[in-house]
C-alpha cells in the first residue's frame, strides 16, 4: 500500500551544473534517518523538467542505489512515448513504483488522458500513482476519469494536488471499493485528506522536516487527530514559506540554509527574493532547524 510519507526530493546540482550525485545520496540518507515511507524524485520539486533523459536516468539510479525505502520516481509527460520510456527505464533500475503527471500543455480530453495512463500502466509491470496537479499542468483531472483508471490493474493510487477537498473526498468514495490509494500532493491539505480516508502524502516539507513531517502523519493514520492537529499547526509556518514562490525556489533556499546539498535553481527558475528569504528563515527558526 502507498501510506506515509514519500518526500518529493530535490536534485541539487554542482557549480558547473552538473547533477550532484554523492549529495543526492546524503539527502537519501537523511530522509530515510528521518523515518520516510519511500522517496520521490525527478518530480517538481526535483526540476524534472530541465532535466535531460540522460540526468533523469542519473538521478534514478543514484537515488535507487543508495535508498533503503522505496523509490517512486517520476516517469511522466505530455508524450505518451516519452512517459512510457521513461517509466521503462525506471522499472528497469528497481524502481518500486513509478508517479506519471497528467500530460501539460496539450490538455487532453477524458478519453486522451485514460488512453494516455492505460498505455504506460500496458507496457510496464510496476505499479503507477497518478499525479493531478491542474495548476501545473493546466488541466485537471476530475474524479470519474481517476475512478476509471483505478479499475487498471498497476494503477494503485494518485498523488492528489488539485487543492480542491470536495472533488479528493469524491475521488476516496468512488474507489473504495478498488485497491487504489489517494494521498495528498499539498503539505498543508495533508491532514484534511487523511481524515477524509487519505493515506500519506508525497511532500516538499519532508525534504526540510522529515521527522516532523513523518511524526504528523503518523499520528493522523494511527487515529491521533489532537496530535496531529496540534503538529500540523507547528508545521504550518513552514508550509507556507515553502510555497511563498514556484517551487521548489523556496525548498532549495531552505536546504541550503541549513547546510544540506541544494545547488543552484536551473533557468528559468530564479532566486528566492530578499523579502521571501526572511519569512522563511523565521519559519525555519520557529521550527528548530535553523
């Protein structure tokens, strides 16, 4: 079952703008020390999409290589063929799981979208997390087309990031009955969701927080809300500094301010603002990291 915490791992990259692959093992390391349920890069958070094919396979193999917990790497895009090599690659390596985003810029319909997951989730044999996440992608994909792709053998879940409650909670009713799991996409949606049946989320903080952010979820799968309410109100500050700009422009900043591996932001991403660095400096302070 997908159930935890999974951080959604930044790539960092050396001065001469190359993948950094022995600091991508100590941030490895430290999310698993940190109690994390699996790992997640190439998504996002890891600029997948300034990666070359060639650094992604990079960041795949490095990031499996050295993890003790699963490795869900993400597989997707707009090209049916290209996610379906991609996703390939990955099962080859000893992925455990593969996370495929809704295809962006093209916006298919219902039926392109079912065609697109359905060809991926034929020519492999892990198994596949969806990834909705309509403010990226510019399209969204709506609950009766998830509840069908459930009914496919290697879908097992979605990484839900649409930030709408109404639209996951009907998602969660439609495929109880299938072997498909739903977790959050969004931090701070993370205990709404599991109290509406969710289990875990695929999260930017647990990069920053991994102990916190696993001890927040943990308490809200084990049905101790009052703990992990009262966590999820300690971790909201950084939440939201988190998110003060695209990310992962403030995640990277972060990193680096408490000394882990991070690297510069590939263009067209650009520096956290000045104003931005000191809200979240506070929110790193109010935590104890910093």
């Amino acid at each position: 079952m997908l159930e935890g915490t999974y951080p959604a791992l930044i790539t960092p990259f050396t001065e001469d703008d190359r993948v950094d692959i022995e600091g991508l093992r100590i941030l490895v390391d430290s999310m698993v020390d940190g109690g994390v349920s699996g790992i997640v890069p190439c998504g996002t958070t890891g600029e997948s999409a300034t990666l070359t094919h060639e650094e992604h396979e990079q960041v795949v193999d490095a990031v499996i290589d050295v993890s003790e917990v699963p490795v869900i790497p993400g597989t997707g895009s707009n090209s049916t063929k290209e996610a379906v090599c991609l996703t390939r690659y990955a099962e080859d390596a000893g992925a455990s799981a593969a996370l495929l985003i809704t295809p962006y810029y093209n916006k298919p319909n219902k039926s392109g979208l079912v065609k697109h997951f359905k060809a991926i989730a034929d020519a492999v044999h892990i198994p596949l997390v969806l990834y909705n996440v309509p403010g990226r992608t510019g399209i969204n994909m709506e609950a009766e087309t998830v509840a069908e792709l459930a009914k496919v053998d290697n879908i097992m879940g979605i990484k839900e990031a649409s930030g709408n409650l109404a639209q996951i909670s009907r998602i969660i009713k439609l495929t109880a009955d299938e072997d498909f799991t739903v977790i959050s996409g969004d931090d701070g949606l993370t205990l709404p969701i599991i109290a509406l049946g969710g289990r875990g989320v695929i999260s930017v903080c647990a990069n920053v927080a991994p102990r916190q952010t696993c001890e927040m979820v943990n308490a809200a799968l084990g049905g101790n809300m009052g703990l992990a309410r009262k966590l999820h109100h300690k971790l909201s500050p950084l939440f939201d500094a988190l998110f003060l700009e695209t990310n992962p422009i403030p995640v990277k900043k972060a990193m680096e301010l408490i000394g882990m591996p991070s690297g510069h932001l590939r263009p067209p991403l650009s520096e956290l603002g000045s104003d931005n660095e000191v809200k979240l400096i506070e929110a790193l302070t109010s935590m104890g990291i910093l």
